[in-house]
C-alpha cells in the first residue's frame, strides 16, 4: 500500500483529488509500499528554494522534485520515494494541470530526466500516457 501526504494550502476537493490520483499514478507506475511527500508552496518560496537548490537552472518554478536521499528510514514498512513541490498559485485554478506537473515530478523520482532530446521525447510520452490513463479512470 502506497501512502501520500499533501501541505499547503489548498481546497479539500483539489487536496482530494491530488491524493487520489497520485495513489493511481504510484500503482501505474509499479510503486509499493512506496511514501510520496507534496509540498503546496508560494510562488516566493518555489521561486527561492530553485535558486537555492538549482542555482544554474532558469525558468519558471512550477514544479521541482528530489528523491528521498537514500539513507532515511523506511516509515514503518513504506519506503519513502521523495518530495514534489508544486507552485500552487501557478495552478491554482487548473487541477489538471496541477496533477500533469505531478505526474512530471513523480517521473523525475523513479529515474526520468529530460537532459538528452531522446529523453525528453520518452519523458513526455511517458507523461501524457500516464496522466491521460489516470484521469480517464474517475
């Protein structure tokens, strides 16, 4: 059993659907008994904590992601994948676009990137199939 946890402020329906979808993409993706941590923050703090962590990325700050540093504890029996933080007053109004900008980060933590042009070509692909499986489910 896979386990999300969401912060930030937003609305118990986008929170909801966020969790829902996100436990439908980790069982797309394979994942078990698998911890996945969302962080809702302000365009301010996303905005610092790139500059801070990716100090030679540009770009807009809409989604960043960093996978668990190998060397924490398992949560009981849940292996923790990483963080996603997401820019919530990007995406505010749009929780598809939310979701896709989840599902994008999800895929930066089980070992996509988008540094080679193959790369990017498999990681969008593979970013549309599953945010088109997941939402079609509902």
């Amino acid at each position: 059993m896979n386990k999300v946890s969401i912060t930030g402020t937003l609305s118990k329906s986008l929170s909801h659907f966020l969790e829902a979808n996100t436990l439908k993409l980790m069982r797309a993706l394979g994942l078990r008994s698998t911890f996945l941590s969302i962080e809702l923050l302000s365009d301010k703090d996303m905005r610092n904590l790139k500059k801070r962590m990716l100090p030679k990325k540009s770009g807009p700050a809409n989604v960043l992601s960093f996978p668990d540093p190998g060397n924490f504890p398992p949560l009981g029996k849940l292996h923790p994948l990483g963080t996603i933080y997401l820019n919530r007053e990007l995406n505010r109004k749009n929780p598809n676009e939310l979701f896709f900008l989840l599902v994008h980060g999800t895929l930066h933590l089980v070992g996509y990137g988008h540094s080679k042009k193959r790369d990017i070509l498999n990681m969008v692909k593979r970013e549309r199939e599953l945010w088109q499986q997941i939402l079609s489910l509902d």
